[in-house]
C-alpha cells in the first residue's frame, strides 16, 4: 500500500449502484433513473471517478428481482458492463462481485481473464457466497444452500479460478508463425476433482496480464473472515463508526497474518458523503432524500436485514428486542451492524429506517469537504481503514461533490494521489503480481 514516494497511500474505490446508494434517490425529480440501461450513463461515472484518480469502480450484484415496487436494483450485468466501461476510460480499475454459489470455477476464471486482457489488467472480482431464497431459485436450487456449505464450495471455487489461471505460464504463447502458436510444456492440465467440481483444464485464456485479477471479499462472519485472511488481496468491509471499524480491521489483519501471509490487504470499508460548502447544506441533501423514502419500503428492508416480518412495527416507538446475533441465521454482518446501531444510539424505529436508508448501515459522514477529509484520515490513522468503498447516496451529484471537493483536500494533505502511478489495479492497489507457475 506504498506509493512510489514511499507513503501509505489512502485508497478509494467508487461502488457504482443505480441513481445512487440511497434507497429513495431514483424518486427525485432529477435522478438519472431513465438511464439505467444506458452505457453512457456508467461511462460519465466511470469517467468522474478516472478524474478523481480514484483506484476503481465496484459493482455487486445480485441475481434475481425482487420488490421492483421499491426502486431499481440491478440493471446492466456487471461483468458485460465493464468490457463496455474500460473501453471508455484508460487507467481506473472495475471490480465486479462474482457468486460463488452461481458461478461455476470456469465460466468465472474465462469472464475474468478475458476482462483482464481487454482491460489492459484492470480487473478485481469480488467473491460473495450470495444470500437469498430468491436468487437460489434462479440457479437450481430449491433454496439458498447453507452458510456451511457455501463457505466450503466459496474455498474450492477460489482455488480452481486461482488453478485455471495459473494453467498458463506467462510465457506459454510463443506466437512463431513457423512453428508453434503456444509451448504446450508451459499450458497445463489441472485435473481438479473435489466436493463441488470436477475441472479438467487448462483455461482457454492465456495467463492474465494481472497474473490474477485482483480478489476482493466481503463476508463478515467467522467464514467470510477466514476466507478472506487465506486468500483475499483486497476486503470491502461495513462498519459503521470508528471503534466497529477498527474491531474488524484488528480482527482481519491478526487473522491474515495467522494465515502466514504479509500481504497488505488493504480494507476499504463502504462510506456514504454528503458533501457542501456548509456543515447546514449537506445535512440539507441528506434530508432531502430521506423525505422521498416511502416507510414501508424502508421497514421491507429492514426485514430482509433482521430477518423478519417489520411492516407491523410502530415507527416512533423503540426498535422491538431482536435475536442476539448467535441466534441469526441469516447474514450476519449487516445484522451484527443493525444490532450495533440499535444499542449505541437506541434509535426509534424511524430513526432506525433513516440511518439505514442510504448504504443499509455502512458508515455515513455528513458536513463540510474539510470535515469528511479530517474524519477519513481520523478512521485512515487509526486501524479503521486502508481507503473506503465511496457510496454516493444521489448520482451523479453526490459523486460530483467528493471528486470535486473532498479529493483535492486529500491530495493536498498527501494522503491521496495526484496522479496514476501505475497502469494496472494491481499497481494502484500496491499489490505485487504472482509469480507465474
Ligand atoms: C460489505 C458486504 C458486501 C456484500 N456484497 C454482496 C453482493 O454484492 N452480492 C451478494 O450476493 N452478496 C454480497 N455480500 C454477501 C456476502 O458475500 C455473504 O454471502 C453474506 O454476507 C453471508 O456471509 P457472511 O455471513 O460471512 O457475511 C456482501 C457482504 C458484505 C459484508
């Protein structure tokens, strides 16, 4: 996580979604929801992030549609998406979030590398184990499969996408026109027979330039952290203020080194900005959107975090008791959070639908450019963060405001760059290539 001048950089990623992180942002009157099957829609944001040096664009994903009443929620495929959006900018980095209940090892390793060498080695994955009924019953299954399970096929879907990777050396593809295209001694076999898969090899794409896109997690329980301290290069977090933050960053770094590894693995968790030239202003923007939230899409919402039918809660009373967290079986970060939120700030039910409206509880900052600026170098000093995963809560707008006020006050404070350093992910993340096998 050095820069070339020898300075932990701070480093940010723009996680792009719909009109904006904020639930009610496609209601505005202004909002861009009109254009959410329009490439060019993603180029201009693409573009704005590029502008702010931003290391790359992040998209999750989901796979079904469900409560399409309440607003948009995924549109474009993330991974055909970005083919389109690195032909339309030169240096940032896109991470798509990939399924590995869905996916299978080599369709996922094919996409990737093949985005890679398009790209020019600008691609992260981002590998989730998935979460709803719903998406299970677009894939075969009757339901989601258990926590257990998902967690073991997530392992042995990453060693195999990591296996058909390597299945090239770099130098494999001789090209000789009068003699052989590729040194077979240099393409291997993998022969991967497990629980879940059975994968032949080799990989149709030679070696990425990245040697491997770069993995990204996001997985909070004891699994997802374990996973992520063998194998991610890259973690997007949620927590919501700093001590919960830095709790998690302690954690995952003990767990990382646990795991033998020295690899930096910057964490970078979610952050919405409201951003204005008053601290009044940006509370004024916030409002704004939390009045087009209609409560019960909001208490809809809450029931797929608590796990729970919510429609019946009274909106100015307190937050009924909850299950305690070993009692969850749903996911358990954003519940962990939900619960956090409620014992910190004893929230009534409507306050509790506002803290969530925008970013479903990752952390929110609300004032001045230099107000953000102090308080993401506060959580960047402290073992709260390695960068943050930017959520704009309305787009464009919101995105505007940080590019054009925050990241100038990082910069000039030295914590951000000025310019591109390097020309893949992989070298703006400060990560070292792997060595070809
Ligand atoms: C910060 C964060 C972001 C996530 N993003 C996605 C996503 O885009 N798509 C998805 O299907 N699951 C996503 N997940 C879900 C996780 O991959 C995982 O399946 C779920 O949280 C259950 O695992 P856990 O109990 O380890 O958190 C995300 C989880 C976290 C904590």
């Amino acid at each position: 996580m050095q820069s070339t001048a020898g300075r932990r950089a701070m480093h940010i990623n723009l996680f792009l979604f719909a009109c904006g992180h904020h639930r009610a942002a496609w209601r505005h009157p202004y909002s861009s929801v009109g254009r959410l099957g329009d490439i060019g829609y993603y180029e201009q944001l693409a573009r704005t992030a590029e502008r702010g040096k931003l290391d790359a664009v992040f998209f999750a994903d989901g796979q079904s549609a469900d409560n399409l009443a309440d607003g948009p929620k995924w549109f474009l495929e993330p991974l055909t998406t970005i083919a389109a959006l690195s032909r339309a900018t030169e240096r940032i980095g896109f991470i798509s979030t990939v399924s590995s209940t869905f996916y299978t090892p080599f369709h996922a390793a094919r996409m990737l590398a093949s985005l890679d060498h398009l790209s020019g080695g600008r691609i992260g994955w981002n590998v989730v184990t998935s979460m709803f009924d719903s998406e299970a019953r677009n894939h075969g299954y009757e339901a989601m499969p258990d926590h257990d399970w998902r967690y073991r096929r997530a392992e042995e879907f990453v060693n195999v996408v990591l296996g058909l990777w390597d299945s090239w050396a770099d130098e494999a593809l001789l090209r000789d026109r009068q003699g052989r295209y590729a040194d077979p001694d240099k393409v291997h076999a993998i022969q991967h027979q497990g629980e879940h898969f059975l994968v032949d090899g080799p990989l149709t794409v030679p070696r990425p330039p990245q040697g491997h896109p770069v993995m990204f997690q996001a997985g909070a329980s004891g699994q997802g952290r374990d996973l992520a301290a063998r194998y991610a290069e890259a973690i997007y977090a949620v927590a919501y203020d700093l001590p919960s933050a830095q709790a998690y960053y302690r954690d995952i770094k003990h767990r990382v080194r646990e795991a033998g590894r020295q690899d930096p693995v910057p964490i970078m968790p979610g952050l919405v900005t409201y951003v204005a030239s008053t601290a009044a202003e940006a509370r004024r923007k916030q409002r704004e959107l939390d009045e087009l939230l209609p409560p019960e899409d909001a208490l809809r919402q809450l029931g797929l975090y608590v796990g729970q039918n919510c429609m019946g809660w009274e909106l100015d009373a307190p937050v009924p008791d909850l299950p305690a967290l070993e009692d969850f079986t749903g996911p358990k970060g954003r519940y962990a959070t939900v619960l956090r939120i409620i014992e910190t700030e004893q929230p009534t039910v409507r306050q509790l639908l506002g803290r969530l409206a925008a970013g479903g509880g990752h952390c929110t900052m609300v004032g001045t450019p230099d107000e953000i600026a102090d308080e993401m170098e506060r959580w960047f000093l402290n073992e709260g963060a390695d960068g943050f995963n930017l959520m704009p809560p309305a787009l464009p707008d919101s995105l505007d405001d940080f590019v054009d006020s925050v990241i100038p006050i990082l910069q000039a404070r030295g914590l951000f760059r000025r310019e591109y350093e390097a020309r893949s992910l992989r070298g703006h993340l400060g990560l070292l290539r792997p060595a070809s096998a």
